[in-house]
C-alpha cells in the first residue's frame, strides 16, 4: 500500500462546530484503543531514565488530553516539567490544564503553525519534541523539512503515529464500534494511508552523525519512531511491519 496523504475532515471544520468537538472526543477513545499514551509514556521514560525533561514541546497537541494521558502514566517520575503545546487553534480546556497543574506540570499553550514556531521560537531548546498522530499529514518533503528542524532543536524526538497497513484499515472499519462519528471514521481511514511503515521516517531523518533512530510496528495499529542525541555511537534503525 503506498503512502497517500489526503485532507481530512477535521482540520476543515472550524474548533467550534459540533462535529468538531465530538470529533476530538472520539480521538481520545481512539488513543486509548491504540495504547499511544501508555507506547508514549513507556518512549519518554526509556529516553530519560536519569532524569524528566525540563523543557517538552507537542507538535499538533490537539486539546491537550493525548499528553495529559502520558503525564498521568508518568507521574509521579515526571514532576516540573513544562509542556508546551504548540497547534494550529487553542482548545485546550480549563479542565485539561487543571489536570497538568495537579501533576506538577507547567503549561505554555501556542496557537501557532508547527513551521512557524520552529522558525519563530527563539526560547529555551526542548529536552524533547514529540507528536502523536501528526506527521502523516505532511507530504515526504514537508516532513523531511520538519524533521530536520526538529533535530536542529532538540536532542529526543519521539513520533507515533499511524501504522500503515491491512490490518489497520480493518481496525479503522471497526470505529463505530465505540461509537465514533462518521468524521472520525472517515478520517481515520485517510490516516492510515497517510501513515507509515518500515523506516520511512528514518530515511527522511537528516543524515547526521550521532543520532540512534528506533522506528518499528508498536502495536497491531500504531507505528513508532524514536530518534535520539548521542544515545549511540552511531545511527541505526530497526522495525518491524
């Protein structure tokens, strides 16, 4: 199955709109049902065993649940870190940012195009750039511009993302189930021929010495990729599919 990236119907509908919001309320069952939050917490904990980031930054953050998630699983390990949240619209809810403050967690929300906060950010470099469902909106050489600049700012960038495969487009047809709208389900299914497989990310990776990239199959649905600063003595990359 080759790579296809298509509009999806969430990103045209204004944050407001009904669909919207049930749309945002599906992807948090969907992340649950895929395990990205525990596959995220269980990335981050193994690229910081000495100690928790400082500083983290989420690429396309959504409305903040996905990382709260993460932050749940690891607390109490992860205390006073700032979480930045960088997407296009800020929904991100009072509830969202109360869960993150009884955490231990700071919060900075950016309302902002992930290129424009790369180019625009001049604070402090993040400990670790991660996204979750968000790169396979992007055409090869978009993503291999992002990536680059990812690198060029941090020292761990963790990506899951979708897992492009037969299986997953028969999890796809499965939404309904939990009881996902049919933006949810139409969207998934661009997603998934959107997503990845293999080491796909890993050759977009900028072709620098000292890195250790991971990339490979995290579940029945989900695919991962971990790229690390000095974790090796040189880059490599394992997968499965």
């Amino acid at each position: 199955m080759n790579r296809r990236v298509e509009p999806e119907l969430l990103d045209e509908l204004a944050a407001s709109d009904p669909r919207a919001i049930r749309s945002r309320r599906d992807l948090r069952r969907v992340n649950a049902w895929m395990g990205n939050p525990r596959i995220m917490a269980s990335a981050l904990s193994s690229a910081f065993k000495d100690r928790p980031p400082e500083l983290l930054v989420e690429l396309g953050a959504g409305d903040g649940t996905f990382l709260l998630r993460v932050a749940q699983r690891l607390s109490p390990a992860f205390r006073s870190t700032t979480a930045v949240l960088v997407d296009r619209r800020d929904v991100v809810s009072p509830i969202t940012r109360r869960g993150f403050e009884e955490l231990g967690w700071r919060t900075e929300i950016v309302a902002a195009d992930v290129f424009d906060w790369f180019r625009e950010s001049a604070a402090q470099a993040p400990d670790a750039v991660i996204a979750n469902l968000f790169l396979h909106h992007f055409s090869n050489e978009r993503l291999s511009d992002l990536l680059a600049q990812a690198a060029r700012k941090t020292r761990v960038v963790v990506a899951i993302e979708p897992r492009r495969w037969a299986g997953s487009l028969a999890f796809g047809r499965l939404l309904w189930v939990i009881g996902c709208s049919q933006v949810t389900r139409h969207d998934a299914r661009v997603s998934i021929r959107a997503g990845f497989a293999e080491k796909e990310l890993s050759r977009l990776w900028p072709a620098e010495s000292g890195w250790s990239l991971l990339e490979r199959a995290a579940n029945f649905s989900s695919h991962l990729f971990v790229a690390e600063r000095g974790s090796g003595s040189a880059s490599s990359s394992s997968s499965s599919s």
